[in-house]
C-alpha cells in the first residue's frame, strides 16, 4: 500500500547510494589532507627562519649602536661579545663572534639548535644598516 509520501522504504531500499557518497567524502579528505602536507612543512621551516632574521636583525641593531657608542669597529666588536650570546629563540640563537668584512661591513650568524637546519648570515652595512640575509 502507497501511502503516497515519497520513496518506498522496504526491505528492497538501495544502500549503494549512502555508501558510495561516504567513500566519495573519505577520498576527498585525503586529497585535502596530502595536499596540506607540503603547506605545513613550509609554514614550519618558513617560521623557524623568521625567528632567525629577527633575531639577526636585533643582533645588527645591538652592533651598529656600539658602534655609534664607540666610534670603531673593533672597539665595538669587543663590547658585543656577550651581549650577541644572549640573543636565543627557540630555534636559533645569534654566533656570539662579529665578523668584521671591512671597515663598512659586517656579518652576523644565526646558528640553528637543531642539526636540520641552516645556518643564517646577515651582512651588514655599520653606517646605514642595509643589510641582506642569505641562507645557504
């Protein structure tokens, strides 16, 4: 007997249907799921040298004040040793050695604390602190 409310809900229901839009669903989330793999590993990596520029950038705003403070290079050089050692993040920390390219120049190190990681190098200039940062 119909009653006349739609589909008939007997013992003949098709559950095909239902089966296959949840295998559908779980195929679409994988895709999604490896898709965000590289995405999160390179929002990672992406963040960890962040936090080894800023912590260079800070480095290079520390040596070009002594440098102001003490009119030289290496004067400046040698008030800096253990302020640079102090700069630690979670990831990096700052080299605490200046290395001192010239007169105008110098170079910072962000040292990773883990072996997977570069190491970073700011060069800098003492006088207007134009800088550029390279991670080989």
């Amino acid at each position: 007997m119909n009653s006349g409310c739609g589909d008939e809900q007997g013992p003949e229901r098709d559950v095909t249907k239902p089966l296959l839009w949840t295998l559908i669903g779980l195929i679409v989330a994988a895709i999604v799921a490896l898709a965000a793999i590289p995405l999160m590993s390179t929002s990672g990596r992406d963040a960890r040298r962040t936090e080894g520029e800023q912590l260079m950038g800070a480095a290079r705003d520390a040596c070009r004040t002594a440098y102001l403070k003490h009119g030289n290079v290496e004067d400046a050089r040698a008030a800096l040793r253990d302020q640079l050692q102090d700069l630690e993040g979670k990831y990096y920390g700052v080299a605490g050695e200046l290395e001192i390219l010239d007169q105008e120049r110098a170079r910072v190190k962000a040292m990773p604390h883990g072996a997977d990681q570069p190491i970073g190098y700011m060069e800098f200039d003492w006088s207007t602190g134009e800088s550029k940062i390279a991670w080989p």
